[in-house]
C-alpha cells in the first residue's frame, strides 16, 4: 500500500493543478462566447475534445500499456500534459491565445490522458490487494472529490489575482510533482505469456481485439458496460449544460462556490467508500445511486432556489464516485491482469462513446431545438412555463433538457433491474487469479476452478 500511497498522492496533486486549469479555460471561454450570444455550442465543443481523442485512442493505448511499464506510461502523460500547460501560458503572456489554441491544447491532453487513465487503474490492482480494491478506488475518488471541492473555489479567487497566467505556472508546478512521485516508486514486474512470432501490426491488432473479446464472451459484462455507458450519456450532457446554467458575467466567485458545494458530495461520496469498500453486491449499489441521480436530474429542472440547486448537485456528485468505485472493483477483480491495460482502455472508451455524443448533441439540441420549443407564447412555454421557467430566460431549454434526462435515467434503472445477467454478474462470474501475497484461496478445489477459468479465458 505504500506504493500505491506515493502513485496517489502525487497524482492528487496533479488533478488539483488540472482542475484549477479546466476551471479557468471554461470560465475564458464562457467569457468570450455565452456571454456575448448565449449559445452554449462553442462551450460545448470544449467538453468534447476533452473526451473523444481519448475515447478514439484509448482502444490502442491499451495493447501498448499491457506491453509497457505502466509507471513509464504515467510518466509519460504528465511531462506530456505539464509541456502544454507551459505552451498555454506563454500564449496568455504575450497575449495571442484565442480559442482554436485552446482547442488544440486540449486535444493533445486527450490523447496523452489515454495512456494515464487505464495505466492507473490497472497498476491499482497490480499493486493492491483484493481485499482493498474497493477501498483503493474510493481513494482515487477522494482526491476527484478533494480536487472539485478545492479548485474552482480556488480557482475563482486566483482569478482575480493571479490571472489565468498564474493558474497555468501552478499546473505545470504540480506535474512536476506528479512525475517526482513515480519516479520514487517500482511497481512489481507483471508476468508475460510468450507470444507467438507475428509482424508488429498484426500483433498489435490481435491484441487489440482480444480484449474486445473478452468483455463480449461475459454477458454480464457487456451488460454492465451498456448500462453505465448510458449513465454517461445523461453526464455528459450535464457537464455541457451546468456551466451556462450557473453561469453570470464576470462572477467567477459565486461558479466557483457553487461548483466548489457539488465537489464536496464527490469527497463524502469517495470517504464512504473508502471506508465502506462497497458492500457485497455492487451491481445493485450502481443501480440505486444511478436512480437517485436521476430523481436529482429531474428536480434540477424544475423552478427551485439556488440553494436547493446546490444541494442538487451534492447528492449527484455524491452518488458518482460510488458508481464508479464499484464498477471498477468489478472489473479488477474479474479481468486477469495481463489484460487489463487493454480491456480497462476498451471499457473506458466503450463507456464514454455515448458521453461524446452527448457533447455533440447537447449544444445545438439546447440552442436549436429546446430554447426554440420554450419561446415565449409556444405551447410547451404556456404549459411547462409555470413549472421550469418563463421563455424569456434563455436558460428555459437547459431545464426542459434536466427534467427528460432525468425521467431518461429512472427509465434506464427500471429496464436494467429485470436483467439477471447483469443483477447476478458478481456470482455468475468468478474472480480472476490474484497472486498468493495477495489472496490466500479458501481451498484447493477454488484454486483450481479459478485456474481452469482464466485458462478457458485466454
């Protein structure tokens, strides 16, 4: 647990550097487009690039990280990303940063981050007991919840002092950091099976789509993918449309406060299931925190003070890392861990491809469709006006938008309870191998059915 202790607080560090920079971009942007057309669109196109150069890489840098030091991969992504954050200030010093910089900046971002996350979370398991597994990725929440919490509060005072130059010399300091930390750490060399002699990109496809065949031969993981891929897609739209949402000129303090309100539910969130590991169903747990999701969704549309608004947002960022926690334990404790750079990169991807779409859609659907249907003296203004806000608020499209993403989730809920594949998935799908210092096997007869499944499985 040392190790893994150094890997997170470093990388703690990092995510804040990172936060405070997203909150500071967002809010440039917000300034340079919302406030002068209130169309959300540009806003939106941000979020999207923060996700589908990762979603579109993520599949290869997968194989390569199975290949790889996981470490190095580490590495790699935060010189790669800290390189960025300097290119971006010294666009702000001498003043010529416009947009498409930014746009550009991001993307790289994205496709470094491809090799951060599945190399993170498989070098969790690599590195922690099973037992801990949950508690581990509760932790890895925590510094997400600790990051929301601190940053855009933080954030929005710097602002006023320090400027976006400064916010951008903190980030490039804590990946630094970041890179300090793996440097004093070794994970434990993983055991490789040999491989058959083949050209390089016949290999690597093959491996590619040997973990796309593991996830589709376990229908209780397919199943559990599709279900939370659609809890992303009703996210997604929320991380286009909350920004404009709160949004007021020239009030960085009141975005940050309100942001900084929603983080504190990821940090409960995240101490819960650090303490808690998860409990013995976890299917069941996503299920429940995806329902209360979407009650809070369907609320958040409807005509309510701010202060409900922020209570709102603390009980969906609460139930997050919850869900995420125990989707992961489950993944890392099914997937053997030769394969999991691969399969964890595939999920990753897989689960976020209907998160991108969200951040195509949710711009025009808002500015096109939605704001136009709640125009002042339409139908749906005389008979949802009352409820979500008058036709004259431009924000009136976003409201409709939570009140059917939220009915959209407890559909979603309803539906995936009555699969039992993917109720009983914990019971109809036995762990993988885990090494002897890390779980001692009850009896010889389950040594020997977990050794006949992973052998079936290759």
């Amino acid at each position: 647990m040392r190790t893994f202790l150094i890997v997170w607080l470093g990388q703690l560090i990092s995510l804040l550097g990172s936060k405070l920079t997203e909150f500071a971009l967002g809010f440039w942007i917000l300034e340079q487009t919302y406030r002068e057309t209130g169309t959300i669109t540009q806003f939106a196109i941000t979020i999207l690039l923060i996700y589908l150069p990762k979603v579109v890489v993520s599949p290869f840098a997968g194989v390569i990280i199975d290949r790889w030091n996981r470490r190095s991969a580490m590495v790699l992504s935060d010189t790669v990303t800290g390189i960025v954050a300097i290119a971006v200030m010294v666009l702000v010093t001498t003043q010529k940063l416009a947009i498409w910089h930014i746009y550009i900046a991001i993307t790289i971002t994205s496709i470094f981050n491809a090799f951060q996350t599945p190399a993170y979370l498989a070098a969790i398991s690599q590195i922690v007991p099973q037992k801990h597994l949950s508690r581990a990725n509760g932790m890895v929440q925590v510094s997400i919840g600790v990051a929301k919490i601190a940053s855009p509060f933080i954030a929005g005072l710097l602002m006023k002092f320090v400027g976006l130059q400064g916010i951008l010399t903190i980030d490039a300091v804590t990946f630094v950091i970041a890179i300090i930390s793996l440097a004093t750490v070794r994970f434990p060399n993983l055991k490789r099976t040999k491989l058959i002699k083949r050209s390089p990109i016949e290999q690597f496809v093959t491996d590619t789509i040997s973990g796309w065949n593991y996830i589709a031969t376990r229908p209780g993981l397919l199943r559990l993918l599709s279900f939370v891929a659609i809890s992303y897609f009703t996210t997604g739209m929320l991380e286009v449309i909350l920004w404009p949402l709160l949004y007021e000129p020239n009030s960085t303090e009141r975005l940050g406060s309100i942001l900084s309100i929603g983080g504190c539910g990821v940090l409960v969130g995240s101490l819960l299931m650090s303490v808690w590991g998860g409990g013995k169903n976890r299917v069941l747990i996503i299920l429940a925190c995806i329902a209360l999701q979407g009650l809070v969704t369907l609320g958040a549309g409807l005509k309510i003070s701010l202060v409900v608004l922020a209570l709102g947002i603390f009980l969906y960022l609460f139930a997050q890392p919850i869900i995420i926690s125990s989707n992961q334990a489950i993944w890392q404790s099914k997937v053997p861990a030769r394969l999991q750079g691969r399969v964890f990169a595939l999920q990753q991807s897989l689960e976020r491809a209907l998160a991108i779409c969200a951040y195509i859609t949710a711009g025009p659907l808002v500015d096109n469709v939605l704001n136009p249907l709640m125009s002042q003296g339409s139908f749906l203004e005389r008979f949802l006006g009352r409820f979500i806000g008058s036709g004259i608020d431009q924000r009136a499209g976003i409201s409709l938008l939570l009140i059917l993403l939220g009915t959209l989730n407890l559909i979603i809920v309803a539906i995936a309870f009555q699969v039992p594949r993917l109720r009983h998935l914990e019971k109809e799908l036995p762990d993988r191998n885990f090494p002897q210092s890390q779980l001692k096997l009850s009896s010889m007869d389950s040594n020997q059915s977990l050794s006949r499944h992973s052998s079936n499985h290759l």
